[in-house]
C-alpha cells in the first residue's frame, strides 16, 4: 500500500541544487582570477562558461521535475503532468551528455596549456580526440531516440503505427562507460605529474584533493548507471528515479570543481591572504637559494663575453654558464605551475654591442611550465665599467604568472 503523504521532492532539490551552488561558487572565482587578476583569458576558460551554463539548465530541468511527479507515486499524477515530467527528462538527457562531454572538454584544453613537453600533450590530444568521438553520437541519439521525437512524451503517437522509440539502456550504458573510461584517463595523466612538483604540503596536497574529486566523479557514474538499472520499466518510475537526477548532479558538478578550482588561486591569495602565507614564504624561500645559481650563470656569460669571439676560454666560460644556469630552477607558487626559470643561456656575441638570447623552461616537474623568454645584452663599454649587464625579460610577465611578486625586485637586483 502506498503512502501518498511520502514525497521525495525535498531530497531531489538538495541533491540537485547544493552541488550546484558549490560548482558555481569555484567556477565564478575562476572567471574573476582569469579576467579580472590574471588578465589572461583562453579557450579552456571559454569552454568552462558553457559547461557551466549548461549545467545551470541541467540542474534547473531536475528541479522542475519535482513540479510534476518527480519523487511522487506515478499513479498519483494526471496524465497531462506525466506528459511535461517525460519532455523534462528528454531534455535533462541531452543537457546531461552535453554537460559532462564539456567539462570534459575544458580539462583536456587546461592540460595543453599548462603542459609544455610534447608526451603529456599528446595525451591530452588523443583525449580531447576520444571525447568528441563519442560525445557526437551519444547527443544524436538522445535527440533522435524516437521517431518522431514527440513519441517520447505523447503516450498517444507513441502508440500509432510507425512509431518507433530506441531502447535506451544501451544509451545509459555507452554513455556511462564512456564517461568513467575518460575520467580515468584524465585523472591518471595529470596526477603523475603533481606529486613530483616542489610545492608547499599545504597546496599540493589541496591541489591533488581536487584532482581526486575525479574519482568521485567516476563513483557517481557508476550509482546513477546502477540506479537506472533498479528503474522498473513499466513500474513506479517517478518515485523510483528520484536520486537518479541527485547522482547526475554530483557526477557533472564534481566534474567543474575539478576544472575551476585549481585557477582560482588568484582570487583566494587577494581575499584571503592568510591562508596561503606559510606556504608561499615556504616557496618563495627555496626559489631564492636557487635564483643564486643563475647569477652565477650571469657572471660566467659576462666572462664569456670578455674573451671575445670564438676563444677556448671563452668557450669554456659558456659551458660553466650553462651548467650553471640549469640549476636555476624557480619553484612555482600555488597553482599556477612553472617549473623552472632557465634551462640553458647561449652566448651570441658580437663587437660593440655584447649580448646573450635564449629561452627559459624545464624538463623536470612533470614539464609542467611556462616558456620564458629573456635577453642578457652588455656593451663593451659596460665591461671596462664594470657594469652589470642589462636584463630584458620579455616573457617575465606572461610566463610566470604565478611567481609571487616579491621575488621580482631580488631577482633583478641579483641580475
């Protein structure tokens, strides 16, 4: 006998509704550390505003459920009520596939800006290659799963000749294993990658809790599959679903935190200082050491640069130079990752005006880096001076980023 006093609404809004919120909560300190701190806008950011968007229509389709039958006994409802709950699910479906093929998306575009070495790359690409090979069909046959698509709600057409509906556990289960097998993926390429980083315990080990939150998103795939299974097909299904729409919600959710959260460091450093202090005087302490290192690469280049052109010892001096400068490796502060400041100075000398190109990067922790590009240039009136060389750092801005801006007045005074 059923309890017609019983509803499940109250659970399907909270389950739907709570996720959201924090989903919202870090994708929004993303987009201001992004547009307004950083200043630095990409495609990644751009894909996450649409997975966002949809995922706000996604969570607004599973409330209006609860309008009209969703955590009621179906056999308490008018049919007219029945009628407008099916053409919600319909479209909860599509905004479903489209929401967790999009966060997808903007993970596989984080990673290839923030990987610089050629394997991790790849990687990235196959994945971003694989989710759209299966994100096209899924979304064709959940818009075309009946023809005519109306045969979906219209108990009525659906019943006429000629009518014919998809059966969809095959649809559940594609898009399911799918899903979990890209969620793998992307979670066991990136964390490899963190654990060797030198970064205070404090943020790494935030940092990998965020990227385990995809494993959460792998254990929410597999209840809602679960639960879709445990759905009588001709039964109660109203009442039967409820935390169907709760699991996709944590599932799509769980997913955008994983993206948005480790680019909101910007907005946490400015309103919240506190928090982050121990561990960025942690960090900014040992890239100081090492920023030693790569005023000793400047003084062997200057000494090169004394012998003249095509000398042995001058030849001598930029090979000490070298390996020198590729030990100056600056560890990256929080979550903006730059691996390293100089991976090698190569003299390029010439009379009157002595100067010295070259480009910064690292092929050490996890080749999670940022190209730096620089210039050393001296005259030879500098050098019978004594002068320093001058330091032109054109990629300073936009390759470390992250860097706390303190280091900058030692790094130059050290130069």
């Amino acid at each position: 006998m059923k309890d017609a006093s019983k509803s499940r609404t109250g659970e399907i809004l909270v389950g739907n509704i709570v996720p959201q919120i924090i989903a919202s909560f870090f994708v929004i300190a993303r987009i201001i550390s992004k547009a307004c701190i950083r200043r630095k806008w990409g495609a990644d950011d751009t894909m996450l505003c649409i997975a966002w968007s949809t995922s706000i229509v996604l969570t607004t389709l599973s409330c209006a459920l609860t309008a009209y039958g969703a955590g009621i006994h179906a056999d308490e409802l008018p049919d007219w009520a029945l009628g407008t709950n099916l053409k919600l699910q319909y479209a909860g479906l599509l905004f479903y596939v489209l929401t967790l093929s999009l966060t997808k998306i903007t993970i596989c575009l984080f990673y290839l800006d923030i990987f610089a070495d050629p394997f991790n790359r790849r990687l990235a690409q196959c994945a971003l290659a694989y989710i759209l090979a299966y994100t096209v069909p899924l979304v064709a046959l959940s818009i075309f799963q009946c023809a005519p698509i109306a045969a979906y709600w219209d108990k009525a057409l659906a019943e006429a000749p000629g009518t014919y509906c998809v059966p969809m556990q095959p649809h559940f289960w594609a898009c399911a294993l799918c899903n979990i097998f890209a969620d793998v993926w992307l979670v066991l390429q990136v964390v490899p990658n963190i654990v060797p980083l030198q970064l205070p315990r404090r943020q790494k080990a935030v940092l990998l809790g965020v990227v385990s939150l995809g494993w959460l998103v792998v254990v929410a795939s597999v209840v809602r599959l679960v639960r879709i299974r445990a759905i009588p097909a001709d039964g109660d299904f109203t009442w039967a679903s409820y935390d169907v729409t709760i699991w996709s919600a944590v599932e799509v959710d769980a997913g955008l935190v994983c993206v948005a959260a480790p680019a909101a460091k910007p907005l946490v450093k400015r309103f919240a200082p506190g928090w982050l202090r121990k561990g960025e005087e942690e960090g900014t302490g040992m890239a100081t050491m090492r920023l030693g290192n790569l005023e000793e690469a400047t003084r062997n280049l200057e000494e090169a640069t004394r012998m003249g052109d095509g000398g042995e010892q001058g030849e001598e001096a930029a090979r000490r130079d070298e390996a020198a400068a590729a030990k100056a490796e600056g560890d990256g502060v929080g979550w903006g990752y730059v691996g390293g400041l100089v991976r090698s100075l190569s003299g390029k000398k010439r009379r009157g005006s002595l100067a010295s190109t070259g480009s910064g990067g690292s092929a050490g922790l996890g080749d999670i880096t940022k190209e730096v590009d620089f210039r050393i240039e001296t005259s030879e009136r500098d050098l019978e001076q004594g002068s320093s060389p001058r330091i032109s750092l054109a990629g300073l801005r936009g390759g470390v980023s992250g860097w706390r801006n303190s280091w900058r007045p030692v790094f130059m005074t050290k130069m």
